[in-house]
C-alpha cells in the first residue's frame, strides 16, 4: 500500500513536470512568433558559411590570386625576333600565371606579319582576349566597337594605373578617345634621355688644337667652322677634306630641324609650333626666312656639306667613321651613331644663339609611351580579370623590372653602389645582351609602364646614354618650347584629312628648305613661296591642328 502511494507521486509530480514544460515551450513559441517576420520558419537557424565579400563570381576583386579557379585568355602579341623561346618558357611569365591563376594563351606573330594579322582578325571578327605591343592608333579609332572600354574597370579593379593617372592626369588625357572612352592602356618607357630627336656636336680636338673656344653664337660657330675648313686640323696634308659641319636631312634625328632654333623658330615633322596656346607654322614666319638665309651663308662659305640634304645617313656614318678624322660639328642622336669609333673626339654644345637672343631647342618623345600598347577585345568574356592582370604587373618596380628585364642577375643585376646595371655575365656565346634581356623576359613586347623617374630608378645608365642625359638636362633642356604637340586619338575621318594635306606640305618645305639653303631666298621667292603656302591650304591644316590641340588641353 505504502509503495503504490510512493508510485501515484511520482506519476502526479512527472504529470505536473510535464505539464510545467508545456507551458514554458508555448510562452517561448508565442514570444517568438512575435519577433519574428512573418513568412519565417520558427524551426531552429542553421548556421551557413559567409559569402567572401572580395569574391565576384571567380574573380576576386583585390589581392592575388586573381581568379579562384584557373581560366584561360588568348593574347596576340609581336614577338621580338631577338627572343630565342617562346613566351610560356619565359620564367616572369610562369610566374605571373601562378600567382594570378590566369593562363595566358600567347599567339606570338613575328613583326613581318604583325600589321596584316592585327587587320585580318578585326575584319574576321576572330579577335583575342586581348592585344600586346601596340596596334596603331588609327585601327583603334576604326575597331572601338570591337573592344572593352577599360578605363571603365579601373577604379574598381586597378588601383596601380589609377594611382598613376591621379599622378598624371596627362596620361589619362592622351589615351582618352573623343567618345570620353578609353580602350587602351599604355606601355613602355619614357626615357628621359629620348626628349629631344638631336644634339649638335662639335670635334673638341681640333677646337683644343687650334686653341678656341666652344662657340655659343652663331657668329662665334661661323667663324669656328671658317678655322677648321682652313687649318688642315686633321693634320693629313689635305687642306680641303674636312667638312665643317654636316648632317642628314632624311632623319629626323641628324636633322636640321633644332637647327632654326638659332632664330626662335622650329621646324619639325607636322611642321609646326605651339605658342602661347595657339598653333603656328613656322615656315611662313620671318625667322624661318632668316634661319634659310644663315643656312645659305654656311653654304656659300664651303662651311655647310651641300649632300647633307640628299645623302642618306649610312652615307653620314661613313664621313664620320673615316680614320682621318673629318667632321668639324654635326646633328646626331649620339656621337657614336654619326662617327663610330670616333666619337671620342666630339663633345655636346649648347644650342646657338641668334641675333634675337631667342634660342630654342625641339623637345620630342610622346608621353606616356606606347598609348595603345594593351587592349582588351570583346571577346574577353572576363574583362576584369584582364584589367586586373595589366594592374598587377604594374603594381611595382620590382614588377616591372621582372617583365621588362627578367629575373635579377640574370640580364641585369645590382652593383656594388645598389644601382642596376646590364649583365653580361651570363651571355651565351655569340649573343647578344638584347637577345639575353629578351630571351629571359617579355622584354619590350610586353605589356610593362615606367615614367621617366622610374626609368632612372636605382640604374646605373650606360656611358653613352649618362652623357646624352646630362647633355640634356644641362645643355638643352631649358631650351626646350613650353607647349608640345602630343599625338592622340582622333576622329579618322579628320586625322586622314589632315595627313593629306600634310603629304604635299612636307613635299614641298623639302625642295624650298634644300633650294633656299643652296642657292639663297630673294624678296620675290619668299613671297612667292607665302603664296605657295596658301594655296597648299595651310591655314585649314593649322585650324585642324588647332582644333584637335583644344581638345587636349
């Protein structure tokens, strides 16, 4: 009796439990419910794994990889005939695929079939992912429905190029095309020491013989010239084989073009000047006329090689290079290129000074770089990953140096002082260091970008090209024209109009700049010549300029 009433408490105080429970689950059940949004399941949450927020579909939007599973892109690209592999072989570029997980397809074209190729696939609509090492800006201009407008992609996805662009806006001005679009990314190097296309040299052992000084003036160079035509300087009994001054009109960097910057006036290949905003042609200007007739005195004296303005620049070379020693001054890149083994002979000199104390130099070299030097087609079905694959190459020096010189020691190396220098020490036998450099790295088909400060970065330059920068910087530089023309993107239709005017411009400032030089200018040839220029239409060539430099501002 006594264990059955144990047993009904123990039921009674269970059911009670039981009871208690019941009502707990029900309160919760309604507090719930009223928290919570309708439509949602009251059941237990289960826990999922959070979305990566730096993850776009395959793409990750910063940091590297690039991609997180692999892809593969197709890129057409001019392979360098110095190159002795191919591309897949070249150690940064296995590098850059692992680290991105992106394969690079390379169609390498040799440089022979490069333009026809680049033309066939636009045509054929068979276009890469992408192209490398330029095409011209006039197929750009006629293919932008055919390519990935970029610039889009490049405040989300490459903070490199955008850090340079805010650095340089005059970057991002030259590659914008006149829709407001840019579709290329630029590659290569400003050199700092390719400003400007010639410098005038003069033979400094024969000035120290004959006990003179560097000319400054066009009067004071005259009269040097006048010495050195006379004085038999190159000491071989030849009283009449020394050719004073010389140099070759068929290149523009042995050019007489600086050369009427005696007067404060320029000539160049558009045949054209920038002066306080405004575009000039020069060749109608007084100074011009001056310049011609100064030319025509260097002439008339036997100081001024007459075959300068036919002679090809092998032809130059070879004066130059001859062991007598024959050249007193002359227009060149280098000293070397004219004369060779002779080059230590000649020394640099400021420009001269006319009788207007206006003296000007012609500064060159398009900023920037190559501007069309990486695109991306429509054909990319993942242009992101391209942009971000140009930005990470970019994304350093050291980068840079990889894809533009290869591996370190290899091509190049670090110097006892920390400065880069070429390396020859691993130089196959009978190669050359330019095959090196491009054996080992995309070299300059690639798609790499350095200012000029960042060319200069931690390098030890070659002899040769120290002194043409110095050369540069303290002889030529504050010479230089405050506005330059910079060759961007038009319209086609008015790039065509303007190149054929320019055909029969530059046909006939040819023939008057040789014809007045040799034989003199009169009063009535110049104003013949005025009449000439206008029926060439140069007044709508200059407004056609003007108008595409407005743009540029």
């Amino acid at each position: 009796m006594k264990i059955k009433k144990i047993l009904i408490s123990l039921l009674a105080m269970t059911l009670f439990i039981l009871s208690f429970s019941g009502c707990k689950k029900e309160a919760t059940k309604a507090t719930t419910s009223e928290t919570q949004p309708k439509g949602q399941d009251n059941t237990a949450q289960k826990t999922e794994p959070q979305a990566d927020p730096n993850l776009e579909g395959n793409l990750y939007k910063t940091g590297l990889p690039i991609l997180k599973e692999k892809e593969k892109f197709t890129i057409m690209i001019r392979k360098n005939s110095l190159s002795k592999n191919s591309y897949p072989e070249k150690i940064p570029v296995q590098e850059v695929e692992s680290e991105t997980n992106m394969e690079i397809i390379w169609q390498e074209i040799a440089p022979s079939g490069w333009t026809e190729k680049v033309n066939l696939s636009f045509a054929s609509n068979d276009l890469p992912d992408a192209f490398i090492s330029g095409i011209n800006a006039a197929t750009l201009m006629q293919n932008t429905k055919a390519l990935i407008p970029i610039g889009d992609y490049v405040d989300d996805y490459a903070p490199n190029i955008k850090k340079l662009w805010e650095k340089r806006p005059d970057i991002r001005t030259a590659l914008t095309t006149p829709d407001g679009k840019i579709y290329s990314f630029n590659t290569g190097e400003e050199s700092a020491w390719g400003v400007t296309n010639s410098l005038l040299y003069i033979n400094k052992t024969w000035l120290d013989d004959l006990g003179l000084e560097i000319p400054r003036t066009t009067e004071e160079y005259f009269n040097t010239l006048t010495a050195f035509k006379e004085k038999d300087v190159n000491k071989n009994g030849k009283p009449n084989d020394e050719i004073p001054f010389s140099f070759c009109q068929q290149d523009a960097s042995y050019a007489l073009n600086s050369f009427f910057g005696a007067f404060g006036i320029l000539d160049n290949s558009h045949h054209l000047m920038v002066e306080d905003g405004k575009i000039i042609f020069p060749a109608t200007r007084p100074e011009f006329r001056e310049a011609l007739t100064w030319f025509h005195s260097l002439v008339q004296a036997g100081l001024m090689d007459i075959e300068g303005f036919s002679q090809t620049l092998e032809q130059l070379q070879a004066k130059g290079k001859d062991p007598q020693i024959l050249l007193g001054s002359f227009l060149s890149y280098n000293a070397d290129t004219a004369t060779g083994d002779n080059a230590s002979h000649y020394i640099p000199i400021e420009p001269l000074q006319g009788p207007h104390n206006k003296t000007l130099w012609n500064k060159e070299g398009q900023k920037g770089g190559n501007l069309t030097g990486f695109i991306v087609t429509k054909s990319c079905k993942n242009p992101a990953a391209m942009v971000r694959w140009h930005d990470h190459i970019n994304s350093s020096w050291e980068n840079k140096m990889r894809w533009a010189f290869g591996p370190e020691n290899e091509a190049w190396k670090f110097n006892e002082n920390g400065l880069w220098i070429q390396n020859n020490d691993n130089l196959p036998e009978g190669a050359s260091w330019g095959e090196l450099r491009h054996t080992v790295a995309p070299a300059s088909q690639a798609n790499w970008f350095m200012t000029a400060e960042e060319g200069l970065h931690k390098r030890l330059l070659a002899p040769r090209t120290q002194d043409r920068l110095d050369a540069i910087t303290n002889l030529y530089e504050k010479y230089f024209p405050k506005e330059t023309l910079q060759i961007n993107f038009e319209d086609p239709a008015i790039a065509n109009e303007k190149n054929l005017l320019l055909v029969e411009i530059d046909a006939y400032l040819s023939n008057f700049i040789a014809n007045s030089s040799l034989k003199g200018i009169t009063d009535a040839q110049w104003e013949q010549h005025l009449k000439t220029c206008q029926s060439l239409n140069v007044d709508q060539y200059v407004q056609l300029w003007q108008d595409y430099y407005d743009t540029q501002k």
